[in-house]
C-alpha cells in the first residue's frame, strides 16, 4: 500500500488531495442534512430544558426564507446572525410577572434564554438578508449566492 499525500512539497494541495477534501465535505454536509431531517420533527430541548426554536425554511423566487415562531418575545431580545452556510439565533422570553400564590397549580411555559444555529441548505447572501417581526413571528429573506467552483466563477458567454 503506498503513501497518500495531501500536500505535496511547499505545501502545495494536490488533485488526490483535493478531491478527498471534497469527498470530506461532501459527506460532512450529508451528515448535516440527516441529522436535520431527522430531527425536523421533535421538540429538542437544551441541556437547560429551554425549548428549542423551530424553523421552516423554504425558497421563494431566488431566496431562501426562514420563519421561526417566537410567542412572547419581544424582537428587541432577539440576536440574528446570518452567514454563507447557517445562521445563529439567540432570544429571551422575559417574565413579566411574578405570580406570589401558594396555590399555584401548574407552570408550564418557559421564560429564558433559547437559542440554535440552523444548517442552510443553500449557501446565502448574509450582507443582502432582511429579517421581519411580526405577530411573533420572525422572517428572514436571504438571497441564495450563485454557486461558485472552487478557483474561478462561472462567467456566461454570450
């Protein structure tokens, strides 16, 4: 069995190596979709028992869209971050009050911080995507990026 190199001297990446880095992601991205399709249908809670945010995606006319709902939160204690590959979502639902009673029969909704990172399936534009809050319910509109090969960018001939 011979020696596979990666790299090849001046640390150089060779064709070998670039298509087993491309197999790699590849099939990291793979992975990726599983878990998400896997998980698409439970109500995953964090380590903490906070619930965890649920999303839509979906494409619509050259952009990818995510809705998420967010009952009772107010937009101003929502953090959003988008890049290329997913995007970041951080919140907190504040009690507003305190109920003092010894009767108290039973607290189910959860107040505190949520929190997720979402895999996109399609690499996106973060510095053109527009987010919209409304009825508790949190929009993003991001345009899909035109898929670019690894060392140049399509170019249409005319």
């Amino acid at each position: 069995m011979g020696k596979h190199w990666l790299f090849e001297p001046g640390r150089k990446l060779t064709e070998e190596g670039r298509g087993m880095l491309m197999k790699l992601d590849r099939l990291q991205q793979d992975i990726s979709t599983m878990i998400d399709e896997f998980t698409r249908h439970m109500t995953v809670r964090s380590p903490e028992g906070a619930p965890a945010v649920n999303v839509d995606l979906y494409r619509d006319d050259g952009y990818l869209v995510a809705e998420m709902e967010l009952p009772g939160i107010d937009p101003q204690n929502v953090e959003l971050k988008v890049y290329e590959d997913r995007m970041t979502i951080k919140a907190e639902r504040i009690q507003e009050k305190k109920v003092e009673s010894k009767d108290y029969y039973c607290s189910e909704r959860y107040f505190g911080k949520i929190a997720r990172v979402i895999s996109l399936p399609v690499l996106v534009d973060p510095d053109s995507a527009k987010a919209t809050f409304k009825n508790g319910v949190l929009t993003v509109r991001m345009p899909e990026k035109a898929e670019v090969e690894e060392g140049g960018k399509k170019v249409k001939i005319e």
